[in-house]
C-alpha cells in the first residue's frame, strides 16, 4: 500500500553509491538542456521565458516521486506550450499579467483533470485520441509551432490575425520591409551550432553550448541597443500624428470596457425583473459599445502597424541626445549612428515622454532572482468553465505523449508501466506546479531519451535536475540577460524538427486507408483552423469515432468455402465457390442494437440469392459478446429462416454469448442439438442431410475455385 501511495519508497530497493552517481549525472545532464529550452517553450507559450524555469523545479520532481516511469523527464514542452497559447489567446494579450494568471490556472486544472482520471483508473480515456489523430495534430502543430518562431528569427513584430496563415503572411510581409539583419544571423549561428554538434556527437549538450556561445557574442557586440526617448525627439510630423492617433484609440478600448462592466449590473436587474424596454434600451447601449470597440480596436492596430513599420535613423546632437527621423529624411550631411531603430508598440497608449525606441536586437532581459512566490492560483468560476474544454484536450494530450514516452524506455530497461500512476504523478506535477507559477508541462520525448542515455537508474535524476534549477534561479539568473530571443527560437525550431513525421500519414493509409485519411484531414484541419487548435483535433476525434461506429454497424459478414490449406475462408476474398445447399456464415465483431439488423439483411439476402439453400451454419466465434438487441434480433432471425423452410445451426459460440443465451432460453428456441463446438462437427452434421448432388464435389469439402480465379 505504501509503494501505491508513494511510488519513490521502490527506488531505494538496491540501491547504492554507483546508482546514485549515474542518476546525479543525468539529472545534471538533462538539467543542462532543459533550463534554455524551458525558457524557449516559455516564450512559445505567451509567457515571459523565465516562467520556463518556473515550470522546470517542481513538476520534474513531483512527477518522478509519483509517477511510474524512473526515467521520464517532465516539464515545459512544445505541443503543450503551443496549446496553452492557442487556449488562452481569446482569454488576454500574451505576457500580460492576466494571461499569466489563466496559464497557472490551466496548469492546475489540467492536474485536477488527470488527477482524476488516474484515481478512478480511467487511464483508457486516452485511446479517444487515435494515433493517426495524433500524428496529424502533431505533424501540424510542429509546422505551426516552427513557424511562430519566424518574426522572433526576423526580428520583426505583427499583430495576430483571426487565421494563422493570416498571420504568417503578415510576418513574411514585415519581414520584406525590413529584417534586423544581426538577429537573423545569431538564429542561424544558434541552429548551425546545435545542428553541427548533434552530428558530430548526439551526447555533447548542444542547445547549451549554442546558449553559451551566442550569449556571449550578443554580451560582447552591444546586441542589445535600446533608448527611451521624448517625443519631441521624433523629428517627423506623421510619426507624430500617427503616435497621437494610435494612443487615442488604444486609451478608449479601456474605457469601453469599463462602461461595459458597470452596465452589468443594470442588465442583470432589467432580467429579474423582466422589464422589457429596460432591456431593450440595454441591449441598444451595449450594441453601440460593441460596435465603438470595433472601431477603436480596428483603428489600434492599424496604427500599430504603421508605427512599427516606420524605419528611423537617429543623429546625435548634444550631450548625445538623439534626434530621429525617417530613413532619407535626415538633415543633409547629418552624421547618424549607423543603425536602423524601429518602435516598440504594444497594445497600451505610448508614454510620450518615454517612448521605445529599438536600435538592435531583443534579448531575454532581466530574470528575477529566487524561487517564485508559493501561492494557490485564483478561482474564478466563470474563466474556468471557459478554460476546461482546452485544460481536458491538453490534459488527454499531455498525458499520451508522456506515456508514450516512458512505453518506449520501458521497453528497453524493462520497467512494468502504471498508466494510472503515471496520470496521478503528472496530475499533482501540474497541481503543485501552478503553486509555484508553473504552467502546464507533461513528459518530454527529447529530455527523456537524454535522460536514459545519461544513465539514469531511478527518479532521483529529476530531484537532482530540479535542485540544478533551482540553483540557477538563486545564482545564474543575471547570466541568462543578454541571450537573444531568436537564439530561444532557434531552440524551438530545432526541437520540433523531430515531431514532424511524414512517413506516419503513410503508415496509417497502408494499415487502414480511412486512418490515413483521417490523420490527413485532422492535419489540414489544425492548420486551417489555428490557431483554434482545439478544432482540429475535436474534428479528428469525432472522425475516429464515426467511422468505429460505421465498422461496428457494418462487421464482417463473409461467406466461407473450404482452400488448399483445408481451413475455411471468405469465398469472395479468395475467389472460391459456395456451396448451394449449405452456406457457411461468420458474422466478426460484437452483436449489438447497432449492427444487430445487419446481420438480418445480410442473411435474408443470401435466401433470395440462392433459392437451393437448405441449411445456414452461423459461425460466432469472431462474436464475443450480445446485448438484448442482438438476442431478439438472432432469436427472429432463428424463426424466420425455419418458417422459410430452411434450418440453422450454430459453432464456435464463446462462453460469454452462451451466457446470454441460457438466461434468455435462446439456447432452447435454437435447440442444443443445433450447436457445434467448431465448423468441422457442424459440417460433418449437416452436410449428409442437406447436400442434395450426389457424385458432385462440394466446395465445403473440396476446394472448388472459381473460373479464372
């Protein structure tokens, strides 16, 4: 009871100083790759990179105390990171401290969610997500997840469009008109770095020593080139105009908001007391709100846009106070500093005495020192009930990845799985995580093969990986402020290279040609419809289902004559003759209300199709259970055929058919003597008395293939 309950008390079975070298190693060695990519997954999740590390101490530990894998390293991964930024997108603006708040709240309604699940031993629930539903989702979700990386690379800045592909052309757009050069090439260096060295040696940390090397470059070159300036030093009248604009329309949204809310309270009276042109004046009030913060929203970004496309070249003047303005437009033999600036424009008003001013590349920026403040996240009922469709869909999908995961080690150190343990140790990562600012994490398929091939012996690599972040967030922190935001893209795009998987499109078609459609359809679905990836997914999982519905309202119904190897076989898969006296009917798969009237047509168009017949043996050994539709359906069937003046037999029925029909008395309406334990006995039974060719070879007893067969 204890090792249930604490699944860690089974690491100490054995254990000594050489197990616990090889777990400090690879919990070192994880903690060396996990630290830069948490942070990267961080800023691909909408949230300031360094919740990353947030996300990267206590989820490691507590899913490795309670879970059932001793080598599967939980934390910060893409899919994951890219669906809570798809759930909370309509919730808040990315970064915000809102948005920041809905993420740990996701992460802890993910963890009540598998929790759940793994208490009450429905750790099943996971096969709704097919794998040519996965595969799909994945393939997708790793085009879309490379792409959100290309203005980081670029270095440009976009609004988010109502459809990704809106988005990306945006991005491509901007990035047409100008690309800050220095940033592409430390993307580009960071991906060279960390393509180079995982050939020339998988065991050599490449993501860190990418980190290291083009944090040092951006230190040493000034990358980082930032100024606040007053408005008065913008020396063009239409940027002017433009930033006045866009500050009018960006402080109205707020406003609209507020006079929004305060009319709640007034709506809610005009319904209790159904007074009707209150309410009618109230839904004309909010209508015009509605459509003034369309306006104002609209007017906002296209200001933004044009604000952030705006190329300036700054010339120094006294004290080095800049002047800018626009690239052509300087003063006639004015010398300028040489670089190119653009403005930083969010979705708040400017401050015009401080406006933002880029003149080089982004970097990380300060990362506070210290563990996060230890907090339970902040109910709010309404925002949950909105959060739970994405908190199940990341719950389910998080779960299959990391299961998956430890699957494949276990198959190798030949560790026995609990899927269910495993659902309750990354349920309480993700509860006690949230506690600790974390946001949803699950099990990561690259940290983990490191993790094994590290050495890793118990769950003790993850302690010692979450006590190495820990570490750095008490002391290294400041290390982590000149590391350029396109190298954490870099990172990204490197990562997820090895989620994309064409050759599973065409497994799935080879094994079943409709799961190969479905995978392909739920793949086109997710890029259509992102960044509502939810959608795309929903739509795979519901073509899953239908089709399983479609194959069990529509089993197998085949007719069997007798080939070489003396077994029985479908006559029309191996091109063979029927008997016309006796056919030989196996029914596969569970007779139910759903196909129940199937198996009816199919037998009753075999008596209009063959007007010889004599007798029907209805082979049910592929039949392994029948429900009341299915006895009622077999039992009028039984009296059709013998009131047709034929008969029927039985073979091969599994005991728990049997069951059913000695407590319906079937077993009797049928008749005993109507039942075979296997094909041959009920042949050698019937045959004698229905074979009406005497001298004719018949094809239950002689292979009889068809002309040309």
């Amino acid at each position: 009871m204890l090792l249930r309950i604490f699944p860690f008390l089974g690491w100490f079975k054995g254990y000594n100083m050489a197990a616990f070298r090889a777990d400090a190693i690879a919990g070192l060695t994880v903690a060396l790759v996990l630290i830069p990519q948490s942070m990267a997954y961080a800023q691909l999740a909408g949230m300031p990179p360094y919740y990353g590390l947030y996300a990267s101490f206590l989820p490691p530990l507590v899913a490795a105390l309670f879970g059932s894998s001793r080598q599967l390293a939980t934390g910060p991964v893409a899919v994951v990171s890219l669906m809570t930024s798809a759930s909370l997108a309509p919730l808040a603006t990315a970064g915000s401290e809102g948005y920041i708040a809905y993420a740990i709240l996701l992460a802890l309604l993910v963890g009540i969610f598998q929790f759940a699940l793994g208490v009450l031993r429905l750790g099943l629930v996971v096969n709704f997500l097919s794998h040519p539903v996965v595969n799909g989702f994945t393939n997708a979700g790793a085009l879309i997840i490379a792409t959100s990386q290309l203005s980081k690379m670029f270095g440009v800045s976009v609004d988010a469009a109502d459809h990704y592909y809106e988005t990306i052309m945006r991005v491509v757009a901007a990035a047409v008109h100008h690309t800050h050069w220095p940033t592409l090439i430390m993307g580009a260096a960071a991906f060279a770095i960390m393509f180079g060295l995982k050939k020339l040696n998988p065991r050599i940390p490449n993501v860190l020593v990418a980190v290291v090397i083009t944090t040092l470059v951006s230190w040493g070159i000034g990358f980082e080139h930032n100024a606040k300036v007053d408005i008065a030093s913008i020396k063009s009248a239409q940027v002017v105009a433009d930033i006045e604009a866009f500050n009018k329309a960006a402080a109205e949204l707020p406003a609209i908001a507020a006079k929004r809310a305060a009319m709640t309270p007034r709506e809610d009276a005009a319904k209790a007391s159904g007074d009707a042109t209150e309410a009618i004046n109230i839904a004309h009030e909010l209508a015009l709100l509605d459509l003034q913060k369309t306006v104002a929203k609209e007017d906002s970004s296209l200001y933004r846009t044009k604000l952030r496309q705006y190329l300036l070249t700054a010339v120094p003047g006294e004290g080095g106070k800049l002047a800018f303005y626009l690239q052509g437009e300087a003063p006639a033999g004015a010398a300028t500093d040489g670089r190119t600036w653009i403005m930083r424009v969010g979705n708040s008003p400017l401050k015009t005495d401080t406006l933002p001013m880029i003149g080089g590349g982004q970097v990380v920026g300060v990362v506070p020192s210290g563990l996060p403040g230890i907090s339970i996240p902040k109910f709010d009922l309404k925002v949950m009930l909105k959060l739970f469709p994405y908190a199940a869909i990341i719950a389910l999908l998080g779960f299959m990845e990391a299961i998956s995961i430890a699957k494949a080690m276990a198959a190798k150190t030949g560790q026995r799985l609990d899927p269910n343990q495993e659902l309750i140790g990354q349920g309480l990562a993700n509860m006690l995580g949230s506690a600790a600012q974390s946001y949803p994490a699950s099990g990561s398929f690259s940290r983990s093969a490191v993790n094994l091939q590290a050495g890793a012996v118990t769950g003790f690599s993850s302690v010692f990986t979450s006590a190495t972040v820990v570490i750095t967030l008490f002391f290294f922190t400041p290390l982590l402020y000149n590391l350029p935001q396109s190298v954490l893209a870099a990172v990204i795009m490197m990562a997820v290279i090895g989620l994309l998987n064409a050759s599973g499109f065409i497994h799935a078609w080879k094994a079943q040609w409709y799961d190969g459609a479905i995978s392909i359809i739920t793949f086109l679905a997710t890029l259509v419809f992102a960044p509502h990836l939810d959608k795309g997914i929903m739509i795979g999982v519901v073509l899953s289902l239908l089709v399983f519905l479609y194959k069990s309202m529509r089993p197998r119904v085949a007719s069997l004559s007798l080939t070489e190897d003396s077994a029985y076989r479908d006559a029309s898969v191996f091109k063979l003759a029927e008997c016309p006296y006796v056919a030989v009917v196996r029914f596969d798969g569970t007779l139910f209300f759903a196909n129940a009237s199937f198996l009816e047509d199919q037998i009753t168009e075999r008596m209009q199709s063959n007007k010889n017949l004599k007798h029907i043996i209805l082979a049910t050994d592929g039949v392994n259970d029948m429900d009341a539709s299915g006895e009622e359906a077999l039992s009028l069937l039984v009296d059709r055929i013998r009131s047709a003046g034929l008969d029927i037999s039985l073979c091969g029925v599994k005991e728990s058919v049997m069951d059913v029909m000695k407590r319906t008395h079937l077993l009797e309406h049928i008749g005993e003597d109507h039942l075979y334990p296997d094909l041959n006995q009920a042949l050698c039974s019937v045959h004698k008395d229905s074979w009406h060719a005497p001298g004719e070879s018949c094809p239950l007893t002689s292979v009889c293939r068809l002309p040309g067969a």
